[in-house]
C-alpha cells in the first residue's frame, strides 16, 4: 500500500446521505474474480444520469468525495472500496460512515475523514461555486484546505498510523514474520500438510445425466 | 480458574499477543479455498508480487459454481466457468493443491477436509465460507472469513483476531427415536434466536452430543453460524479419533501416538467457566422444521404454522408475518399438512455417508409420492463412490429419486439445480432464506429422516409417520 500523507484533488459534491454499498456497486458486478476495474461499477444506478455529478466534466477526474452522513451502510461487500479506489478516489469526508465499510477502506487505503456537518457545507458550497476546485487533504496534520477554508477531521490513531506507513493488514503483520518463522518451528510433526497431496486410490467417477 | 477448550485452541496458535488494542496474531494450520470468495484473494497477492506462504497447509476444490449432471461437458453458465477456470489457474501458479470437478477428491470443501483427514483435532482452520463451521466437530477452531482475510492467510498463514466469547450449550439426556443431530442444532436455533451466538464460540457438551456420531457433530457444528456464532466445538474424544485415524492424512507411528495424546488435553477445565451457558433437554426433542425464512424461525413437526398475531414482540410479529406471506403459508396448518414439491437430500451439512444411508434406510422398498421429485446429492465424489459401493444409488433410483454428482448443488442458489418461483422444499441445508435455493423459492429446513419420509408421503412427514400409516393400511387389507 502507498504511503498516505497528503493528497490534493478535485472536490467532488455528493449531496445524499445514507449511500449504501449497493448503490455504491450493485450486486451484479460481484460476479467478476478480479479485484480491480471496478471503476465503471461505481454509482451505477446513477451514472446513467447525464445530471450526476461524476458526469460533468468539471467533476469527472475528482479523488476527494464530499459526502452526506452515513456513507457505505448495508452489505459488507470489499467491493465497494475497490470500486472507490479504481475510479480514482482517494479520500471520501463525511460526518458519519458504516463501521465495516470504514473497516474495509482502512484495509485497502482509502482515507475516510470523518468532518462537523458544518464543514460539508462549507465545502459543498466551494466546490460547487468553483466546479473543479481542489481539495488538499493532509493526514498529518488532520486537516482539509480548500482554498482559504481549512477545518480539521477525525481519524482513528490506528489506522492513521497505518496509512501514513503505507501499510496494508498483510504488511503490518509481515512485520513480525520472525515471530511466525518461530512459531512454525514449534509446530508439532503430527500437524496435516496437504502437500505432498496423499488420497485413497483414484477411481473414475460416472457423469450423472439429465432424467428424461 | 480453569480454560475452556476455545481458550485453549487459541493460546496454543498465539503467534503475536496483541499490544495497545492491536488484535492478537493466531496461526492458521490449515486453508481451504473454493472458487467463490477467492479469485480477488489471488489477484491481491499477485497485485503485491507476494507468495502463497504455506501451499502445505492450502487446498481447493470446486463446489459452489459446480453443476451435479453432465460434469463431463463444460459448464454452461460462463461466470461459473470463469470462476472455476480462475480457481484451477490461481492453483497451478500459486503451487496450491486442487480437487477439480472429476476427480475423486471432489466435492464440498467441508466433507473434502474430513474425509481426507486432513481435518483432525487441535487446529485452527479457516475457508471463505461461513459454513467452516463444520470442523469444529473435531475439536478444532473452525470458522469463515472474508475476501480480505482469505488473501491474508495466504500471504500471511495467521490472522489478526481479536478475542471470542464463549457459550457452552449442554445437551443433556438421551435423543429419542426419529431425532437426530439436525434437530438438537434447529431447536437450538429457535432457542437462542439467528443472533444469539454473535461473537461466541459455541461449545456443545453433554450426554446427546457425546454419543453422536462424528458426521451427526458436524451437523451441529456446521449451523453454529445460523445462530450467528463465529464457530461451535465438540471436544475430542475416542469417536474422533476413530474417525480420523487411516484417513490418509492421518498422522502415523510415534506422531498419531503424540497426537493423540495432545487431543486427550483438549477439553474445557472443570473448574473452567463460560461468558453464557444454556441447557437442552434431548429427551423432549422432536423432528424439528422450519416454517419461515430464518433458521430460527423452526417448530416440532407435530405443531402448526404459527400466528404472528400471538407473538408479543413486534419486531418477531412483523417478521413472521412477512415470511408467512413469503412462504406462503396459513396460520394454524398443521406442519404435516404442507406439500412438498422437491425434497433436497445433500449439502455440507447433510451430505454424508450417514446422512444418505439413513435416508435410504427409510425409503427402501417404499415409493415416492408421484408430485414430490427428490434430489440426492452426495456431499463428496468419495462419498457418492461409497454410497454406491453399498447400493444406496439402486435404492435412490427404485425410489424414483434423482442421483447426482457431488456439489452444493440445490444448498444455493449458485448453480444449476434451483427451485422455480413458490416451488417448495423440504431440505436438508442450512438455510431457508428468501430466494436461497433460487428466487421465490420455499424452503424448508429438516433432518434427512424427515426429508426421506416427506418425500414418501408428500407431505412434511417423520419416518414414525410411515409406520403408523403401513400399519393401518394392513389393518385395512384385513378388513
């Protein structure tokens, strides 16, 4: 995972609130065994919209969603973050997330600042003044600059740290692999292996056939 | 003070203990995938360049996607084929050892692990699928995990947890005739509700459980997740280790003696005590059914379809109400009454061996009801090769039963084999979700005796049924 610091990108206004992840990414596209190229799946349900947001030029390449309150409840799908992340989304503001969903991001590195409902609006109303504006979000200091409006956000210690090593769950436990090399050693010789693959002796198993 | 057996699993796998509220570090012993809910595990490890770090503790086989007909032929559905043709290839490349659909070893990752004997006592053992459940039988720490923790476990062989609860759930006395395993987890479900096991582990002890067959444990085990428990023990004892030794991972020599020994240290300390305990007399069991579209939505077979005006709890009320509209049943029809259209004999909860000769104990020399088709799907190829080895297959037939190869089959909606809209189920998976086994499909959750007798009879029925109605007929023919 990349090391988060700071990140400057276009604001994007995304006036609902209660954005569950199946209008995040419905589930029809759950279907696919890859974990990225989720960027058409984003919103969907809405993308169709020539009026949504994502559709107008000046919004089109955002990284920094401005959201309502209570983004990604419901289903506890990964791909929803995925989806976020493979559009080009960075980092998503907003006063209330669904505990899983700000789970998942922290996993896979997508900031999720939570921001006073005053400070949305403040920025929905600069960003959308000026379609295009940028928004700079420094994790290091907590805060989100719009040109002269700066205003704190929250974060939890942990996965702040996390971001700010760039380091995924898997990285942050490869840290101690000494500690798993010693445990192995400890482990007893009656514990199964699968390989070398052992089995009762092959026998041809007969197709089962359609009744007529 | 005394540990219990949860405690004990998870101290001997404490790789890391956990510092300032960061989880504890437990090792993995053993990883089954399937194609389902590991494609973007692979992808993420080949996104970050990183290996499978144990294939000696991985394997695969197919199950969910898979059809039970024609398997020969390639699969018709293209996402399956995708999925599984995406399985075989993250196999070959991350050097993981697979069971592809064919071959012996096929079949329903939680019948595959057991009867391979690569599944024994004193493990921690995780699959993408909450079902995993199903080894707790063992004596094993068994339990789902997402995407994101299958890709973590591959790259990582441990996971980071943080700490269960646990419930001993005592399972006194004896279990009557007609009952089974599948009835103790059901009754215990409509006991302690779809969320009454929500961060516990579930150990079941007790004089019922301790005279159940290995494969009756795993049907208690696996349906631990319907009462939204993250995993359900049975602590080891001479039946397990029946069970497991010369499976052809079991250990050998001087290891099966050390094993052994250790699995014998494998219970919860006298002295030890439980977050929460509830008790279960087996004696007042009955066949057991389901009526709505939550495992914990069940009855004794001899009641009738509840009235969701009798039921205190609005929420409860409301829910009935709307899985009675859903099922599309009447308050007050005795359960015995309600026709069966397709009756499901499979599935990882009871898809083996015991599970099949017992039902065609019932069926033997009886016919099927002309409007009831029924569906026999082994849990495993080996367990269809032995069933057939025993001529279970010829008794299935003779009863005008379908006999299929091995899979999840009709468990879900997943594959070919799915009930048509306000079709009717009596079946012996875990759930009866709304559209589980395909959309607007009615399902019924009971035992494998249930599920032979039903479709004898039509009707939801118990083998005790057939009895009473051989006998009166040949009271008839005296007449």
């Amino acid at each position: 995972m990349e090391k988060f610091t700071t990140h400057t990108g276009v604001g994007v206004p995304l006036r609902r609130s209660n954005v569950d992840t199946d209008q995040i990414i419905p589930a029809v596209y759950l279907k696919r065994v890859t974990k990225t190229g989720f960027e058409d799946a984003l919103f969907a349900a809405w993308r169709g919209d020539p009026d949504f947001v994502l559709n107008q030029e000046e919004y089109k390449h955002g990284s920094v969603l401005v959201a309502g309150p209570d983004f990604g409840t419901g289903s506890s799908r990964e791909h929803a973050v995925w989806a976020l992340k493979d559009y080009g989304f960075k980092v998503v503001l907003a006063t209330r997330f669904a505990d899983i969903f700000r789970g998942n991001s922290g996993k896979q590195g997508l900031l999720t600042g939570i921001i006073s409902q005053e400070s949305i609006e403040l920025l929905w109303k600069l960003i959308e003044t000026e379609p295009g504006k940028e928004i700079t979000v420094s994790l290091e200091d907590r805060t989100v600059t719009c040109g002269e409006l700066t205003v704190p956000f929250e974060i939890d210690d942990y996965v702040r740290w996390r971001l700010m090593e760039g380091l995924d769950d898997i990285g942050l436990t490869l840290q101690h692999e000494e500690d798993i090399t010693a445990f192995e050693a400890t482990r007893e010789s009656w514990r199964p292996k699968t390989l070398p693959a052992k089995t009762e002796p092959k026998q041809h198993i007969e197709a089962a056939r359609p009744v007529a | 003070m005394g540990t219990t057996l949860a405690e004990k699993l998870w101290n001997d796998h404490l790789v890391r203990k956990g510092e300032d509220g960061a989880p504890d570090l437990i090792y993995i012993d053993l990883h089954m995938c399937h194609e389902v809910t590991s494609p973007q595990a692979f992808e993420g490890l080949r996104l970050a360049d990183r290996p499978v770090r144990r294939p000696d503790l991985t394997i695969a086989t197919e199950d969910h996607n898979t059809p039970t007909l024609n398997i020969d032929l390639p699969i018709a559905d293209e996402t399956s084929r995708v999925q599984i043709n995406t399985l075989r290839d993250n196999a070959k490349e991350f050097g993981v050892r697979i069971h592809s659909l064919g071959d012996a070893d096929q079949g329903v990752v939680h019948v595959v692990g057991p009867q391979l004997g690569i599944t024994m006592p004193g493990m921690t053992i995780v699959c993408g699928d909450s079902h995993t459940s199903t080894h707790g039988a063992f004596g094993s720490l068994a339990f789902g995990i997402g995407t994101s923790e299958v890709e973590h476990v591959l790259a990582t062989q441990t996971l980071p947890l943080a700490p269960f609860k646990t419930m001993a759930i005592n399972v006194k006395g004896t279990l009557p005739n007609g009952t089974t395993a599948k009835d103790i987890i059901l009754a215990v479900i409509a006991k302690i509700g779809t969320g009454g096991g929500q961060g516990y582990v579930l150990e079941y002890r007790g004089e019922a459980i301790r005279s159940l067959s290995m494969e009756a444990r795993m049907t208690v085990c696996n349906m631990s997740i319907e009462a939204g428990a993250r995993a359900g023990l049975i602590a080891p004892d001479q039946t397990t280790f029946d069970y497991v030794n010369g499976r052809p991972h079991a250990p050998e020599g001087a290891d099966w003696d050390a094993a052994v020994e250790y699995w014998k240290t494998l219970v919860t300390d006298e002295d030890a005590v439980f977050d929460a305990e509830i008790v279960l007399e087996a004696s007042d069991l009955e066949p057991f059914v389901t009526w709505g579209t939550n495992p914990g939505q069940g009855l004794p077979i001899s009641a009738s379809v509840p009235n969701p005006a009798d039921i205190a709890d609005e929420t409860e009320r409301e829910a009935a109400a709307n899985a009675l509209a859903y099922m599309g049943l009447t308050p007050g029809t005795p359960l015995r009454e309600i026709h069966i259209d397709t009756v499901f004999l499979g599935s990882c909860t009871n898809g083996r061996i015991e599970d099949l000769r017992a039902a065609a104990d019932i069926i033997k020399g009886r016919t099927k009801a002309e409007s009831t088709r029924m569906l026999v799907v082994p849990g495993s190829a080996r367990v269809r090769l032995q069933a057939e080895a025993e001529g279970l297959d010829k008794v299935f037939l003779d009863f005008g039963a379908e006999w299929r190869n091995a899979g999840c089959s009709m468990c879900l909606g997943m594959n070919p084999d799915q009930l048509a809209p306000q079709e009717r189920s009596a079946s012996t998976s875990n759930r009866n979700f709304e559209g589980r086994q395909g959309k607007g499909g009615r399902t019924h959750l009971v035992s494998p005796l249930v599920a032979a007798a039903t479709a004898v009879r039509g009707t939801l029925s118990t083998p005790a049924d057939l009895d009473a109605a051989s006998s009166n007929s040949a009271v008839g023919a005296l007449a």
